[in-house]
C-alpha cells in the first residue's frame, strides 16, 4: 500500500498551494505540464516547498484541510522547518 503525502507548492505568483497525493513524482509532473489542479494551471512553475507523509488517505485529507485553514504565515512557518 503507497503511503499518502499532503504537500506545499509555491506557485509562480507567490501564492500557496496545498494539496494530497499517493504518489508525489506523477503529481509533481502531473502540475509541472499544467495538467494539475486548475488553481495550478496559470500560476506555472511550482516549485515544491513542504511534505509529509501520512498513513492514509483520511489522515491525509484531514491534514491537508488543517494546513489550508493556517494563515500563510502559518504555512510558511511550516515549510520552514523543512527544505522540501
């Protein structure tokens, strides 16, 4: 069973963007060819900032939505305890 990831972008605006996967390398291409989510699309590149592993794919939502609900200094303040 593949782990799950919730992850950070910074998208080429500067604006966050947070998102799960079960595979982090396809979903990484995935918005890098602007196939991703549509808030991706037409703010190319992204870079990724933060991950983290979860053990689910609830585990997972449920930290996605926390992370979302942070202030984006809250969310950078995350990223900077991790290099990406």
């Amino acid at each position: 069973m593949k782990p799950w990831y919730v992850y950070i972008l910074r998208c080429a605006d500067d604006t966050l963007y947070t998102g799960i996967t079960n595979d982090l390398e396809m979903r990484l291409r995935t918005h890098a060819e602007g196939r991703g989510a549509k808030y991706t699309r037409g703010r190319l590149p992204v870079e990724l900032l933060y991950r983290e592993q979860a053990t689910s794919r609830g585990e997972a939502t449920r930290r996605e939505m926390a992370i979302k609900r942070l202030p984006r200094q809250g969310k950078l303040a995350l990223v900077g305890g991790q290099g990406g």
